[in-house]
C-alpha cells in the first residue's frame, strides 16, 4: 500500500477517533504524499460515517444495558452504511 493511501486511511481513523492531533498530523502528510483536496474530504467523510454508525451502535447498547429501548428504534441502521 502506498504512503498516500496509508495517510487517506489515517485521515478517517483520525476522524473516528476524534483526535485533532492525529487528523492534523496525518492530512499534512496526505498533501505531502499527494493527495488531493477532493481525496482528503473523502477520507474525512468515512471517518464521520463510521463514527455515526459506532455512535449510534454504543447508544443503543447503552440503553440496553440499563434496560430501556434503543433511542432510535430504528433496527434499518445496520453497521456504518458507507454506502456499499
């Protein structure tokens, strides 16, 4: 795998994580690898997708946990729907 795609990668797990560190750290080096603006918010937008889905997933077993309903009730959202 190239440098530029490992930075891409890094980008979104940055996101998820919500480290600004990270996210700063890793974009400059995606410009440094090459990559371009429209790639950089690509990767930025999987990182929110994927935070959204995990956030989601942890609310409902929060409250399944303490015994109440799912707060979305919505059983449609399944995983990180990027889309696939």
């Amino acid at each position: 795998m190239d440098c530029r795609t490992k930075e891409l990668i890094a980008i979104g797990a940055s996101v998820t994580a919500g480290c600004k560190p990270c996210l700063e750290y890793h974009v400059g080096k995606a410009r440094e690898h090459g990559a371009s603006e429209e790639e950089i918010r690509a990767a930025v937008g999987v990182g929110k997708v994927v935070r959204k889905g995990a956030a989601g997933k942890m609310d409902d077993y929060m409250a399944t946990l303490m015994g109440d309903e799912p707060c979305c009730g919505d059983s449609s959202n399944q995983g990180c729907n990027l889309g696939d």
